[in-house]
C-alpha cells in the first residue's frame, strides 16, 4: 500500500467533512430541492457608509453567478460546473467543491440599492451597498 493510500485519519475526515456538510445545510438552507452543492465564504463589514461583503469564487467568470438586492438582503447564487476527470488516474481526495451555490446575507431595510456596486477579480467577489442617508448617523446639538 503506498502512503497515498494509507488509511490515515480517513475516518476521522470524513466524519468531519459530514458534519462540515450537515452544519453548512442547516446554517444555511441549502437542504432546499435543487440546492445540493457548496456554501462560498463570506466577510461582511458594516462601516459609517454602508456595507462591504466579500465572497471567495474562485474559478469562477461574472457570468457562473448572480447578485441581488431583494428587500435589504443581498443574494449570490450561482453554480461551479464539475471538471472533466482524466481517464487513468485514481484519485485518493476530492476537495474541491462543485454545484449549485446560495448565500443570503441579511443587511435591512437601511440601504441604498440603487449604488451598489460589485466587482470581481482574482476569484474574489467585493460588494458595496452603501447606507440610505436615514440610517446615517447624525450629530444632534443639545441647547442649553
């Protein structure tokens, strides 16, 4: 048996990626029919100004996925397409993930949808929604 093939912690991966699986399924619904497939990653910073969330896609072009602003939740779904295996190779791990794809990240009802800009480069997703100028935060004078 060569060291690829070894059964070294191979129980203790797999009972960790179901459990990875069962948690991204809860957390984030995609137990939904037509929605078996992977969760990208996700960084959201609110600032003074509105909102920065970011999405790791790599491998990705613009047109493998969409983004939309529905009623104060920004949405990204989309689908990476399974490579073509070579014949005459075994493979000993699979990681990479490939499917049908949803996130949802709620923001509310204080956004500006109509400058949301979103750009992508290097696999990497950057969203801007900026704030409605009501939610900005505002100095009150107090009089004496």
């Amino acid at each position: 048996m060569n060291a690829l093939m070894r059964p070294r912690f191979g129980m203790m991966d797999d009972f960790r990626k179901e459990v990875d699986q069962l948690m991204s399924r809860f957390l984030n619904g995609s137990d939904e029919p037509g929605m078996t497939g992977w969760t990208p990653r996700a960084n959201v910073a609110e600032t003074e100004e509105g909102y920065d969330v970011s999405f790791d896609l790599p491998g990705l072009k613009p047109e493998d996925f969409n983004v939309e602003l529905r009623h104060g939740d920004l949405w990204i779904s989309g689908q990476r397409s399974h490579e073509h295996e070579e014949s005459g190779k075994t493979w000993h791990r699979v990681e990479r993930h490939f499917g049908q794809f949803r996130r949802v990240i709620r923001l509310g009802d204080d956004v500006n949808p109509e400058e949301v800009n979103a750009e992508y480069k290097d696999g990497v997703l950057r969203v801007h929604i900026p704030k409605s100028e009501t939610a900005k935060s505002r100095k009150i004078e107090v009089k004496a």
